[in-house]
C-alpha cells in the first residue's frame, strides 16, 4: 500500500463560496478539508458556544 504523500499547508484555512473548508497546499493545488458546508455550520456553532462558556 502506499504511503499518502504529504503536503505542506501554505494559506490559512478558508471557507470557500461553496461553503466547504479548503487550505493551499505547497504544490499549488487547493485542498477540502471539509467539504460538508452543514457540518461546517454545526462545528462553527459548537465552538462558539464552547467560547461563550
């Protein structure tokens, strides 16, 4: 089996029009992380209330 390569993050983490989150990797290509933009909505809304607390 073979090893995933690794790739350098070279930009902040971003949220893109689509709603997915995505970072540019040191090969140039942009990369989703997230690509569920109701998943993302629901991790966003328990981190702030976990920074309200």
């Amino acid at each position: 089996m073979l090893e995933p390569e690794l790739i350098t993050p070279m930009t902040a983490l971003t949220i893109d029009a689509s709603g997915r989150l995505t970072y540019m990797g040191q090969d140039g290509c942009r990369r989703v992380i997230l690509g569920d933009p109701d998943l993302l909505e629901r991790l966003l809304q328990h981190q702030q209330i976990k920074d309200e607390q």
